[in-house]
C-alpha cells in the first residue's frame, strides 16, 4: 500500500524524496518518524495515533528510556521498536514548538537527527508526517521550508547513506498545499 504520491524527486544512485497524501501508519517503508515531545509521552497528535496503534510496549520503552536519558532536548531524535506495527522502528523526532526560538533551523535538526537514527540502522526508506505543524504550532510555511531543506539536504549530503528513500507523508490539504507550493518554488 501507501500514499499517493504528489511530487517526486529524484536524485544520484536511485535515490529518491517523495510527497505524498496517505496514512503514516500504512506507508511502505522500513521505518516511520514520529512527531515527538521531549517526554516521549504520546497522548495525542501523530503521537497518539501511532502509540495506540502500536500498543502499550511503545510507551513502556519511550518511558524506560526518558527514565534513563531524561527528557530529550527539542532538535534530537532517538529509535524505539515499533510494537504491533510492521515496521522495523520507529524514530522519534522533537521538532520544536512555536516560539521555542529558530524553528525552522530546530525542526531541520530534528530531522536530519531522525535520518541519521534510520541510516545508522540500515534501514533503506523513512516516512516522515508534518513534525510541529500540528500540535506545536509551527507555522506551515516554516515546517515547509524545514521539510524540504532536511530531506533535500540528506539525500544529497550523504550519498553512501544506506537510506535511499525518503518520503514526508502528509493527510490535511492545507499543510499538502503549502509543502507542494514551497516545493515547486524551491
């Protein structure tokens, strides 16, 4: 399955950034990004869905790693299993929210973070929603700019990356239309 693909890029050695209009929980990748907080506490947004998807061990080893690490800092990532999903994992993303300060420069970290979690375990494709539109607050046009600065900037940027696909899964019309229109003019 998956999403409906709305713009294609491709790129050297068959690599390739994809948008597209479907359900992150279906797409066809190793992997999938959630939009996270610092807590790891998945109540509600792209959190809640994926976490009442995936099942209790998905909070239980978000927890057990806050417990360890202690709240992660907004712009990192970290991997957990994906529970029930058929994944191979899950990365979670702490973009930050609005007036946080530079959100634009945090959520590009945050998912440049989230790439370098998908590559270092080999994964091959990645499938990333719209971090910090929702939720947090981030205005469209600046997740935009972030989105497509961070996945244009890997593909390019790490050309022996064993990551060669990477698509940004969008569900609501205004976000897909802001990405789409900061696409064609970038």
């Amino acid at each position: 399955m998956g999403g409906e693909i709305l713009h294609r890029e491709n790129g050297a050695r068959g690599r390739r950034f994809e948008i597209v209009r479907g359900d992150l929980l279906t797409e066809p990748v190793d992997a999938i990004v959630n939009a996270a907080n610092g807590r790891l506490a998945h109540g509600g947004g792209v959190a809640g869905i994926l976490s009442r998807a995936a099942g209790p061990a998905l909070q239980e080893e978000s927890d057990r790693l806050v417990r360890a690490r202690g709240t992660l800092p907004t712009g990192s990532a970290v991997v957990t299993g994906a529970g029930r999903l058929a994944f191979k994992g899950i990365v979670h993303a702490i973009g930050p929210r609005q007036g946080e300060g530079d959100e634009e420069a945090c959520l590009a970290r945050a998912l440049n973070a989230a790439f370098e979690h998908a590559d270092s375990a080999g994964w091959r494709s990645l499938s990333f929603p719209a971090v910090s539109s929702g939720l947090f607050a981030v205005p469209l046009e600046v997740c935009a700019r972030a989105y497509l600065r961070a996945a244009r900037g890997w593909l390019a940027g790490t050309p022996a990356s064993s990551l060669k696909t990477l698509r940004l899964c969008l569900r609501d019309q205004p976000v897909i239309d802001v990405v789409l229109a900061e696409a064609k003019r970038t």
